[in-house]
C-alpha cells in the first residue's frame, strides 16, 4: 500500500498502519488527511507552516482550538468536552495519526476494542478535572451541558449527578473510578446510553467521509 502513496503528503506516515490501528478504510484515512490539513491551517502560523511544508517530512499537529472549529462539533453542546477527549492527558496537540485514532472512536463500534475505545472517550468527557475517578461535580457539569435549553432546576441535575454516582460507586468513596464505570458499562448501548447520539448521522458521516 506504500508505494501508492509515494508521491503524496502521506508517504510520511503508515497508512497501512493506521488502517490496522483504527479501523478506518484507507479512503476514509485520505479523506482525513484533507480534513487534516485544513485544520492545520487554521492553527497558529508555525503550525500552518508545517502543514504546507508536509512534503518535507514537517512533523505537523491540531491544537484544540483547531478542533474545535470542527464544523460537525462547532454546533454541539458537548463540543468543547468533545475535543477535550480528544486530546488525552496533557497532550496540547494531535498529530495526523493521533487525530485518525480520535477521530476513529465516532465510527460504530464493531467489535469489544472499538466498543471499549467508545467507552474510555466517554470517560475521559466526563473527567473534567482531569483525574482518575469521577465526582458529582463532574456528572453536573455534563448534565448540564446536556440539557441545555431544558431548563432543569440545578437542583434537580445535581439530584440527577448524585444518584448514577451512588449506583456506580460500588466503594463508597463518593467517586467513580475507570474501572467501576467500565463495569457499569458492561452491556449497556454505548451509541444511545452515552453522549455519541447527540452527535447526529449526518455529522459522523461527514466527520469521517467514505
């Protein structure tokens, strides 16, 4: 598959590997590059440069707020915790692979790694404080962005928040570590049960081309 790819942007990068990594075709991994790229121009000037000088070999990378102009994110509420996920620990960029394997985790899930790879971005959306447990705080927040215009009572979403955390939290140390939301993940729909839906059939097929 390389040679292909000889006299393109892409020759920098394994596109075979890639594939095998994300489950992505190798045509929607063309299609991503594009996006990609114009993701990087919308980046800081250094960053652009590296974009338009990919034939050199130029490391390139997304910052968030690239991403973030993601016009299939821009729109959703959950946008900005999208991204976050996105970009996981301290990571401040993406570079092209990284970006196929976030990008990768909207396609359906087809097997337990994709599922499981769902389910892990969904946990990273929630740790807004960006530890390794989960808090009512956390739940809040994101129940909140999620009904935005449904004009729930604070009191109310809190209610909500405190409740999943008291049936998730099997230690009773007022928090959800990855493994006990995993747990309680276990045979629940990811696409419905989780925030993928509120991402709609239209913006995940243009979010990721054919």
């Amino acid at each position: 598959m390389g040679g292909s790819y000889s006299h393109s942007p892409l020759a920098q990068y394994d596109v075979a590997s890639i594939v095998s990594s994300t489950g992505l075709s190798a045509s929607n991994v063309r299609q991503l590059h594009q996006r990609y790229c114009q993701l990087c121009l919308r980046a800081p000037a250094t960053v652009a440069f590296s974009c338009r000088t990919a034939s050199r070999r130029a490391e390139t990378s997304v910052p968030p707020s690239a991403a973030e102009a993601i016009p299939e994110l821009s729109s959703n509420p959950l946008a900005e915790r999208i991204v976050a996920a996105m970009f996981p620990g301290s990571a401040d960029t993406l570079t092209f692979p990284e970006f196929c394997s976030a990008v990768a985790v909207f396609r359906p899930a087809t097997d337990s790694d994709s599922r499981l790879a769902k389910v892990q971005f969904v946990y990273r959306m929630l740790a807004i404080e960006g530890n390794e447990f989960l808090t009512a705080f956390e739940l809040c927040s994101l129940l909140q962005m999620m009904l935005v215009g449904n004009r729930l009572p604070l009191e109310q979403v809190q209610s909500i928040a405190c409740r999943a955390l008291s049936e998730v939290d099997k230690d009773k140390h007022n928090r959800i570590t990855n493994k006990e939301f995993l747990e309680a993940m276990e045979g629940l729909d990811v696409e419905q049960r989780c925030p993928f839906h509120s991402i709609s059939a239209s913006s995940r097929s243009a979010l990721i081309p054919n």
